[in-house]
C-alpha cells in the first residue's frame, strides 16, 4: 500500500472509531429512564460506575456492555474495512486510540467524557482476547478485594501492557501503555481519595 492511502486507511480507522467511541450510552440511558443527570450525580462521570450510583444496577450494567462493545466493534469492522500489510500499523489499532479518545473526550458533550475503563476493555478484546480476559480476571480480584472500582481499574490497566508482551505483541503493548497512561491520567481524582481513604466504594448510592 503507497503512504497516500495508508495514511488515508489510518486516519479513516482513527475517525470512525472516534465516532463510534463518542457515543455516550451512560447518558443515553439515564435520559431515556428518566433518572437525575448523570453529569449531576457521584463523580458526574459518564461512565458505568456513575450510573450504577442512580441505584439502577441494570442500567449500569447495560451502559458498561454497551461501552465496551463500541470500542470492540470499532476495532472489528476497522480491520475489516481497511486490511493493511503486516508491516503497517493495523486499521484496528487505529479505531482502538479513536475509540478511547471518543470516550474520553466527546465532542458532542463539549469533549468531556468518561474515564474509558469499559472501552479500554472492549477494543483489548477486539484487538487481543486473551489480553482482555486478563484484564477482566485482575478487575474482578482487585475489586473484590477492595471494594474500589478505581483501584480495579487502574491495576488491570497497568498489568494490560505486560500481558500483551508476554503475548508477544509489542505494537498492542505500546498503544495499551499509551492508553493506560491517559486512563490513570482520567483517574487523578480517584487516586488522591484511594491515598486519602475516602473514595467511593462499588454499590454506593449517591
């Protein structure tokens, strides 16, 4: 493939995993249930934590299947749409960091988002399953242990890039240690309470 068209194939797979990314489901379905303004509530997240706070635990659990697949469908069809050489950066990897970054930043709610655990999850999933599986394993003990959903999530983000490479993939590796970065950059807030002892524990009704 010539640069015009690898760049063009990158950058296409970059914007449509944004767009897909962006879609923010959390507030979709509070709206359309007519709880409080997610944005008013807890941590004014979102994201399925935040949702889970309206005391509408079904909610909570179809926004975090909802985020999670909009990164793994991203990374899916990307791939499928524009298949590059062995010696490119993939189109998946491309909607994978647009997916993020839509979650993220959303330019439909004035680029504030969530915190990107679930859709840090579905794009590992779509890119690497086994990776993602891991990722769930260490979410579910941390949080179990803990109570913390925050600290779940940032153990199992940062553990992500050491599986992908023990899997033998560096380019995954890199892009999930770049993403992991922007989702403990997300969680700043959340660790000064986990180091404060006054975080949130999972299940806590605002």
């Amino acid at each position: 493939m010539g640069w015009v068209a690898y760049v063009f194939a990158s950058f296409s797979a970059f914007v449509f995993g944004y767009l897909c990314g962006s879609i923010p489901f959390g507030i979709i379905l509070t709206r359309l249930a007519g709880t409080k303004d997610l944005r008013a509530i807890g941590s004014g997240n979102i994201g399925a934590t935040n949702v889970l706070r309206t005391g509408r635990k079904d909610l909570a659990a179809l926004t975090l299947l909802l985020d999670a697949l909009k990164g793994t469908f991203a990374v899916l069809i990307a791939a499928d749409l524009w298949p590059l050489s062995q010696t490119e950066i993939p189109a998946g990897l491309c909607a994978a960091a647009g997916a993020f970054l839509g979650h993220l930043f959303p330019a439909w709610l004035r680029f504030k988002g969530g915190k990107g655990v679930a859709t840090f999850l579905g794009c590992l999933l779509g890119l690497q399953w086994q990776a993602g599986l891991a990722f769930a394993v260490i979410w579910l003990g941390v949080a179990a242990l803990t109570r913390y959903s925050s600290a779940a999530a940032l153990s199992a983000s940062a553990l992500t890039p050491v599986v992908l490479l023990g899997l033998g993939q560096g380019q995954k590796a890199l892009l999930f240690f770049a993403l992991a970065l922007l989702l403990w950059f997300m969680h700043r807030a959340n660790i000064m309470r986990l180091l404060g002892g006054t975080e949130h524990k999972i299940g806590r009704a605002a």
